[in-house]
C-alpha cells in the first residue's frame, strides 16, 4: 500500500480498513462503488486489503464469513447498490443468526438528484437504501464527509465485533465516495478506538451454579461453538476434567474433541435422562438438544426412515425431566430482533447468566476448583468419569458396527462409507473440514485432537462460498481444507468455481450428489402419507435429473482438476488420493461423489 496521504474520502476508507486489519474485501463490482474501487487499486495497491472478484454478492457475504470462521478476524464485503445488496440480503441474513462480524460497504447514486444520470440512476436509487438489511444487521449508517465516514467506518467495526457479534451496512454515496479530503482534515489514532469486553456474567449467579454443580449427582454440560471463542474449547474441556461432567455439543462447529472420554454426543437423550443439573453455554438453539422428535409415522417410507419425526412440526417431547435444574449462559438476548424469530423457543431456566460464554465457565471453574479440597465428591467425581466413557465408548462402537453391517457395501455409497473413505484418505494429512456434513458421520468415525471443525452458516447456496473463505484463510499453509458439497448447493451459485480457480484455492470440493433437494423429498413424502395420497409422488418438483449435473465436467470448464461421477464406493479412494494431491499442490479440486438420499 501507498505511504501516500489519502487524496480522495474513497482512499481514506481503504487507509481506515488496512488500519483495523481488514485483509480481503470479496465483492463484485458496480458502478456505485466505482470510487472505493479505484481506491482499493490505486491507492491501496490491492494489497492488505485485498479485493477477492467473486460473480455473485451471496458468495461474497459468505466468504467473509469463512474466512471468519476460520481465523476469528473479520472482513469487509463490497455490494453495489440496491441489486448488490439484495443479491447479498440472505447471507447478511445468515451472518446475524451465526454472529458473525461482517463489514458490508455499499454503495448508492448521487444524493443530490440534479447529479443523476437519467435513467439508471434512479432505477437503482432508494431512500433509505438500508432499509433492505435493517432488520438483520446490527447497525447501519449513510455517511457524509471525511469526518463522518472515518467515524462511521469505526463505529461500525466496533460494533460488528461486540457480543453477540453481527454485520454491519455502511453505504456511500458516489460523490461522498469521489469528493477530495479536506485539507484540515485530521485522521485520528485508530488504535484508540478499541471494542468494549464483553460481560463475563452476575458473580452471584455464577456462586450459585458453582454450588450447585459441586452438589449435583450427574450434570451435564451442553456447548456449541466454543473453538471459535478465544479459549472457549479449553474451558470447556477444564471444567468437564475437573468435575467428570459428560458433554453435549451441540451445532457443526468444534467444542471439544469428538473422542474426548467425557463427550457424550450422539446419546444425548441418554446422558440427559439421569441429569439432575443442565449447563448450555453459547448455545443458539437450545430446544433442538432439550427436546427429541416424535416417533415416525407407521405409514412412512422407507425412503424417508430415519429422519421422518424431524419433518412432523408437533409432539416434540422433553428429554430433561421437570425436577432437572437448567442452567443458561450466554447473550442472546442482546441479539433478538422482532422481524424474526430466529431465537428460537423460549425455554425455562432456573438461572440465567448474560456473559460470554468463555469467561463464565472460567469463572465457574475457578470457583469450584477453590472449594474442591475438603469435599467428599472424589468419588462421586470418578464415578461419572467412569460412567461417562461407558456411554462415550458405547457411541462410537454402535458407529463402527452399524458401518460395517449395514452400510459399507450399498451403492450408491452410504454418508457412512463415505465418510470412512474419506478420513483414510485425510487422517494422516494437515485437514480441516471447511464444510459440510456427512449426517454426522464425520463426528463418529474421525478422530480429531486440534479444531479442525470451522462450522457452518446454513442456507442452501452458501457451502462454496464458506468453503472458499476457509480456504482462502489457509492459502499457502499446506493445509487440506475439506469441503462436503451438496448438489443443489453448487448449482445455486455454480460461478463461484470461477472464484476458486483464480485465486488457486486449497480447496478439496467432495460432491455429496443425492441428485434430489431430499429434505423437501422427505417433506412431501410424509405429508403424502398423513393425507393417503400416493408417496411415490414426491419426486415431482424435487429431484434434481433429466438430465443429471455433470459437476466434474462443470469444474472441468473452470479449469479445476476434477474426477467422478464417482458411482462405485470401491473407486472413491483413489479419486481422493489423486485430488488430495492436487490440493496439496495449492490447487482445487472436485470430486463428483453419487451417494443414497442421505
């Protein structure tokens, strides 16, 4: 970057970026943020902050937001006008309900009318532009002059990154964008502008769960997200230590290690029945661990088997008894909007703590760590270490046998074979896995000691972008970044191949190619059934053939190395030995997986 003094207030908001550690702005260009871009170029030399060309806003948006996921440093995001920002309005959308801290720079027409051209200038002006993304981003501002847009630029990071974290809109005029820097103008010391500490929670409060943690017979500990907070896996895994507590995690992210003795994911139901005390911590949604499905219709098809009371809306039962005492840390409620009920169900709580998750179970550990000598729980303490691998061990060999007996020889391959595969072929290599799910099959059958799970923002159309983020985070590290494709996913936003070849991503790309949108199959599937209608209908208007997406051949026409369509589960691991090579070179590469429904 030019040492130069910012000559246009478009040079001064890229000097501002580079000066808050912004380090890429993904984007796709317009004429309304013609003025940052010339500035990103020319003046920043398009270096730290960097301009990532992507071919659609939705993938610009959630490429920040892996890149976030992946490093815990927030990045800008260039949308032009009122078409950029509502191509983009889903995924800002998605970064509020993941809190995840986006700058989003937009740009909009000549205030002053008399200065619009005719025409399109005013087909693509709106009065207040922010009015599309206010009711999901934190904050939003329209500056005007040197002085304000610094302050705005400011503001707006500080609020992006306060808990709970969330983007931001700031919009710019074109002549704002244009217009020269006064020559009084003063930048200030950035660094003085610091994000405020986050609550660490009521002492009282956090006394009174200490206590009841050092009385209970059998507590549990739910969790989610805890790698993506500074410390967050390692309180997790000293208070579970410390007082033999079994743990849930809850989301896709990283918590605790998948193979710690004390995690007790996938028997929750299990751990939860003999809980006299509940924990959540940082955890979104708590009501899809408190409470489990109905019992699948007798009538279901076989097609939809095991996932059939997930798509009924009611009889969701409780697996906490009455008597259990539920204990809730975390600051949701600074982040509830009225526009939508992404918050979820309220569920009771006999404490609640607002403060941020790491520093509360610090303090809990903390706590009960003083007061442990003296107390007669050792062996109350031991008992449930004891007890806790039991149900861990058990987990992990009803996996193994299940695999082995019912799902290793199908074809298509089965999620479980192919998630077998698929640790072989990476266990011994430097991974993460940028996306995707193999319907959890990754979490029974990997083994993982560091946080190699970055999580997932959700949404059909936002899995190459994420991906690509990650990847984008660890571009020369030598690092396999590992990413679970669904077919409808891709060809949503197919373009974002052209993203991932030019900028030589690290980016395994592993095709999960079901040819069907299943989750809606199986919607229809049930509702056909609850009203007697024929089931066998549900294809209509949810499978994805006729023809069938060649998607080696797509990647093909990007210039990315590709195989498949792979059909034979025997084949799958040469096809990954081969394009694991290709990554390691510091290249993309696609695997066109054909696999059952789920």
């Amino acid at each position: 970057m030019t040492n130069a003094k910012p000559k246009y207030i478009s040079d001064l908001v890229v000097q501002v970026l580079r000066e808050l550690g912004i380090e890429y702005v993904p984007m796709n260009p317009g004429a309304t943020i013609r003025g940052l871009h010339e500035s990103f170029v020319n003046y920043g030399g398009n270096e730290r902050p960097k301009m990532i060309l992507c071919t659609h806003e939705e993938i610009a948006v959630v490429m920040a937001a892996g890149y976030y996921r992946a490093t815990g440093r927030p990045q800008a995001v260039m949308v032009h006008d009122i078409g950029g920002l509502q191509h983009a309005s889903i995924a800002i959308y998605e970064a509020l309900k993941n809190r995840i801290p986006t700058i989003i720079l937009g740009g909009t027409e000549p205030v002053d009318l008399s200065h619009r051209r005719p025409g399109i200038d005013w087909g693509q002006s709106a009065q207040v532009q922010a009015d599309l993304v206010r009711n999901y981003v934190k904050w939003d501002d329209q500056p005007v002059g040197a002085v304000s847009v610094v302050e705005s630029l400011l503001r707006g990071y500080q609020v992006a990154m306060t808990e709970p974290q969330g983007p931001v809109y700031i919009c710019f005029d074109v002549e704002t964008q244009e217009a020269e820097v006064p020559d009084d103008f003063v930048m200030p010391d950035i660094s003085r502008f610091k994000v405020s500490s986050p609550p660490s929670g009521d002492l009282e409060a956090i006394e009174q769960v200490a206590r009841a943690l050092m009385d209970a017979e059998w507590p549990v500990l739910i969790v989610e997200g805890m790698g993506s907070r500074p410390g967050g896996a390692q309180a997790v895994e000293s208070l579970a230590d410390l007082l033999g507590i079994p743990v849930v995690t809850a989301g896709s992210s990283f918590s605790l290690s998948n193979r710690h003795s004390l995690n007790v994911t996938g028997a929750s139901e299990e751990a939860f029945s003999r809980a006299d005390l509940v924990i959540s911590a940082g955890v979104k949604h708590i009501e899809l661990i408190h409470k489990k499905p109905p019992k699948e219709p007798e009538a279901l098809h076989s097609g939809a088997r095991g996932f059939g009371g997930n798509h009924t809306r009611r009889g969701h039962e409780s697996v906490i008894s009455e008597s259990t005492q539920v204990v809730r840390i975390g600051l949701d409620e600074y982040i509830i909007r009225p526009w939508s009920a992404f918050y979820g169900r309220l569920m009771p709580a006999d404490v609640s703590i607002l403060g941020e998750p790491t520093a509360v179970l610090k303090a809990i550990t903390r706590l009960c760590q003083a007061t442990l000598e003296g107390k007669s729980i050792h062996q109350r303490v031991a008992d449930r270490k004891t007890k806790a691998k039991e149900i861990h061990e058990n987990i992990y060999q009803r996996a193994e046998a299940e695999l082995r007996g019912k799902w290793w020889a199908t074809e298509p391959i089965s999620s479980a074979r192919y998630a077998a595969e698929l640790w072989e072929a990476i266990k011994n290599e430097d991974w993460i896995l940028a996306h995707g799910t193999l319907w959890g099959w990754e979490q029974l059958l990997w083994e993982s000691e560091a946080s190699r799970w970055t999580g997932a923002i959700g949404g059909v159309g936002m899995g190459m972008g994420e991906a690509m983020g990650v990847a984008l985070a660890y571009r020369g590290s030598g690092k396999i970044c590992v990413n679970i494709l669904r077919d409808g996913d891709l060809l949503y936003i197919p373009g974002s191949l052209w993203t991932a070849a030019h900028y030589q991503l690290p980016l395994l790309t592993l095709m999960f190619n079901n040819r069907s949108y299943f989750q809606d199959e199986g919607h229809q599937i049930i509702l056909s059934g609850q009203r007697g209608r024929p089931q066998e209908t549900a294809q209509v208007g949810t499978r994805i053939e006729n023809p069938a997406t060649d998607f080696a051949t797509l990647a093909r026409a990007f210039d990315i190395y590709a195989e498949g369509p792979v059909t034979d589960p025997n084949q799958l691991q040469s096809s990954l030995k081969r394009s694991i090579e290709v990554v390691r070179q510091g290249k993309p590469a696609l695997i066109d997986v054909i696999t059952q429904s789920r």
